[in-house]
C-alpha cells in the first residue's frame, strides 16, 4: 500500500468537495474553486469529514498514481482554505519591478524592459523599499499555476554563482563558485 496514498485527508470546515461523474473531483473553498479529473480506475469517497482515496488493484500504473492523486487532492484542499504564497527577490544592482494590476514589469539590466501578464487566478504584489531587495509576492489558490508562474519568472535571470545575481525565493541558498583567482 501507498504510504502516501493510504493517508486520509481532512477537510476543513468551509470546504465542500463534490465528487462528480467519470471522477470530476471539485473542491470549492473560501479561496477559490478547483477541478481535477482523477483516474477512472480510482475510487474516491467522503467518509466522515475525509477523502478517501482506494486503488482497484495492485498492478504498476494504479500504485503510481495512488499517491499522486492524494497528493493533488489534497494540494487543492489546502488551496482553496488557505492559499499558497511565494516571495521572489531581485538579488542585483539596478534591478527592479513594480505591477499595475496584474502586469508585471521587470528591469533586469536588460536593455529592454520585460512584461508579463499574470493569470486572474493569481494575486501579485511588488515591494521595493531603500537599501533592500526588490520582492515579487505571488499568491494563489492553485499550486501547480502558482509554481509554473514562479519558475517563468525566475527563468527571465537565474542567480548565477559567481555574484549571485538574479531572481531567486526568499531564503533560498545558491551554490557560490570562486572566480579565476582563487586557483592559485
């Protein structure tokens, strides 16, 4: 049995999760509303205030997506009650950003400005205060969007390892190299 799979998962008060025909799993919450199609092979069920995910058998491709499944149902529990929130910084000289509504404007010491136009599901907030580092703040009810966002952001300027310049999450720790002269 999945050890992940196996596990139930507890729906908060405020939550409905409607389970729908050809397993359309819908979960509405305070925060949003998802869907997510789950395989027709799994059985999924409310029992008591959990979601209850079973696998028919034990051939591969059920054991695989077992886990998953759960992972994601659960992912849009949390979602649509509390959110999901990421911080990007801007590590660099000159760098900076700023929105207007759901435009994001980025300088990243390109010779031109980037825009991105952000999904509606996903609430953006920028911070530039004197002698810190820029912030993007993305929240959102979905965390695989939120996450895709994230990343297509990031890859506009990734930190690199010598001066550690670029975009990168709050706290997150780059890998520094040594420049040339450290070699002898």
């Amino acid at each position: 049995m999945s050890r992940i799979g196996k596990l139930p998962i507890a729906v908060p008060a405020g939550v409905t999760v409607t389970v729908g025909d050809n397993n359309l799993i819908t979960v509405k919450g305070p925060k949003g509303e998802l869907q997510q199609q789950v395989s027709p092979g799994m059985i999924v069920k409310m029992e008591d205030g959990h979601l209850v995910i079973e696998r028919p058998n034990d051939e591969k491709d059920n054991r695989a997506k077992h886990g998953l499944y759960r992972s994601l149902l659960h992912n849009m529990v949390v979602g649509v009650s509390e959110g999901f929130r990421k911080e990007l910084e801007l590590v660099g000289v000159g760098y900076r950003v700023s929105n207007a509504g759901n435009i994001l404007e980025l300088s990243l010491g390109y010779t031109h400005s980037i825009f991105i136009e952000l999904p509606k599901e996903i609430k953006v907030e920028t911070k530039m205060e004197r002698n810190k580092n820029p912030l993007i703040l993305l929240e959102s009810c979905d965390k695989q969007l939120l996450g895709q966002v994230c990343a297509k952001i990031r890859s506009f300027r990734k930190p690199e390892p010598y001066k550690g310049k670029g975009i990168r999450f709050v706290g997150e720790q780059i890998r520094r190299k040594s420049g040339k002269t450290a070699g002898k």
